[in-house]
C-alpha cells in the first residue's frame, strides 16, 4: 500500500520534472515577445487548462489548480506557485518559482535565469532519456540472447539430424 503510494508520488514528481523544461520555454518565449511576467503565467494557465484530458499531466493539472487558487483567493500567481512548490517537493520547480519570485521582488532581469536554468533542465533531461535507454537495452539482451539461442537450435538441428540419418 505505502510502495504504491510512494511510486506514484514518484511517478508525479518525474513528470512534473520532465514537463519543467517546456514550461519554462514557454515563459521565456512569452517574455522575450514582451508579455509582462504576471500575464506570461496566466497566459500559460489558460493554455494548460484548454488541454484536453489526453494530454493533461501532474505538472499542468497541478499549475491549472494553482491559477484557479490565484484566481479565487486573489493572491498572486508567484505566491500560489511557491506553494505548488512546496507540495510537488521538486527542487528545480523550487529553484524556477525563486527565480520568479526573486526577480518580481527586486526587479532584477529575470530572463538569463530562466534561459540558464532552463538549459540545465534540457540536459538533466536528455540525460535521463539516456539513462532509460541503456536500461531498456540492458533488459533487452537476455531475451535476445534466448532467442539467438532458439535460432540457432532451430537452424543447426535440421543439420545434425542429416548426420545421423
């Protein structure tokens, strides 16, 4: 019960992880077209919600939650994704949020951050694909190698069959 449990908690943070970085290009494409910081997000938002069902993951289903809470209680949109933050308990959704958070606070251009950050999160992230291909390969070698084994039997045993007629 609790290892399922904890396997889909898992299962959430790896996709809130993996959609991170489309998000995140998201936002700096919105900003370099001149969109404010605020309007970017709820621009998003809307976007996210407009998914249909099929597409719908953690990360936007928890971000569509997230605009509505911004929404009904009339905070902001950055206070509400600290929050989602904390709940999601992933680090590089932490870091981006202090990003925002920091750079609405003091002013500070927000853009290099982002872009960098958002780089670092590309390649955590072609790293992982790597890593779960080398993993399907090494799955893969024991029934290729039975089945080499099989084709082998298969093609020698005609041969050796010749021999003792």
């Amino acid at each position: 019960m609790k290892s399922d449990k904890r396997k889909e908690e898992q299962k959430r943070r790896e996709e809130i992880l993996r959609n991170l970085p489309t998000f995140l290009n998201q936002l700096l494409l919105l900003l370099s077209s001149g969109v404010i910081l605020e309007d970017a997000l709820v621009r998003i938002a809307i976007g996210y919600s407009n998914f249909e069902r099929q597409r719908a993951n953690a990360f936007t289903e928890e971000y569509v939650m997230a605009f509505e809470k911004s929404r009904r209680t009339g905070t902001s949109m950055t206070s509400c994704l600290q929050m989602m933050g904390s709940r999601s308990k992933v680090k590089e959704f932490s870091r981006v949020v202090r990003i925002i958070s920091e750079s609405r606070l003091s002013g500070a251009d927000i853009w290099d951050k982002l872009a960098r950050e958002s780089e670092e999160l590309w390649a955590e992230r072609k790293r992982a694909a790597m890593e779960r291909i080398k993993l399907s390969e090494s799955k893969m070698s024991f029934p290729l190698g039975l089945l080499l084994t099989a084709l082998i039997l298969i093609t020698a045993a005609p041969a050796m069959l010749q021999m003792y007629i």
